[in-house]
C-alpha cells in the first residue's frame, strides 16, 4: 500500500467515524425533542438518519476497496458534544445550531479529503463530492430553519 493511499485510508476513517456518530446524534434528536415547532425539526433528523447511514457505508466500501480495513466500535471516540440533549427538551434552537455544526463539520473535513485527493484518487474524490453535496444540502435547510428563529428574535 503506498503512502498516499494509507493517508487516503486514514481520512475516510475520520469520515466514517462522523458519520457514525451523527447518526447516533441524529437518532436522539429526532426523539427528544418536545413542542408543536420540534415537529419539523425531528421528522427532517429522521429522513437524515438514512441518508447519513448511507455516507457511512459508502465511506466503508471505498476503505475497503483501497485495501484498508473498516474500523471496528472500540475504535470509536465521540466528539459531537455540540449535540448533546439540551437541558430543556423544548430548545430547539439547541437542535438547529448543533445540527449546522455536525454539517459544518463533515463540510469541512470533505473538502479537506476533496482537496487531498486532487491528482491522487478520482474515484474517491468522485464519490466524496457526491456526499458533499448532500452535506451542504442538510445545513442549508437548517440554516433556514435557524433565520425562521432568528427573525422572530427566538435564537
Ligand atoms: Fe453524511
Ligand atoms: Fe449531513
């Protein structure tokens, strides 16, 4: 295996792991939240889990497919504290922000992995592209969704 390419495996690592984890974050916050207005907000959490699931496994394949190996749990370490259950299960502005900042987050390492790939792995950037989209899909809606709180002076 040459260099580049373990550095390749070790980024989609990272990915795998931050998408784990924002499933795990997505699950609760498509549960906990309370009130009329969480509604929204849990039910768009629920169509995510799948979507993130679905990152999850594709970043195993291609880990697979570059010879690595997909990392088992006790590998996991969480970072998401952003998305820890608010201290009032009504604060849905909790949510909304905590939400932008896992996208952010995955945003930010994607194009980190995008970049790396440049000239190295089409396939890999290819695919990491296509997720990237859909990452910057789930923090526009709830950019949206956090203006709607914000005009009413509520975040
Ligand atoms: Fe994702
Ligand atoms: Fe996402």
């Amino acid at each position: 295996m040459t260099a580049e390419r373990e550095q390749v495996v070790e980024l989609l690592k990272q990915a795998y792991w931050m998408e784990i984890e924002t499933v795990m974050s997505y699950i609760s916050n498509s549960i906990n939240p309370d009130g009329v207005r969480a509604q929204e907000i849990r039910e768009s959490l629920q169509e995510d889990i799948q979507e993130e699931l679905g990152h999850a496994q594709q970043f195993g394949e291609r880990i697979k497919e570059l010879y690595g190996v997909v990392p088992g749990s006790l590998e996991f370490s969480a970072s998401q504290s952003f998305l820890q259950p608010p201290e009032h299960q009504t604060d849905i502005v909790h949510v909304i922000k905590g939400v932008i900042e896992a996208e952010t987050g995955a945003i930010e390492h994607y194009n980190k992995i995008v970049e790396f790939c440049d000239d190295k792995d089409l396939v890999t950037q290819d695919m990491v592209i296509t997720i990237l989209r859909d990452e910057e899909g789930h923090r526009r809606l709830f950019e949206g969704f956090l203006r709607e709180y914000k005009a009413e002076g509520l975040a």
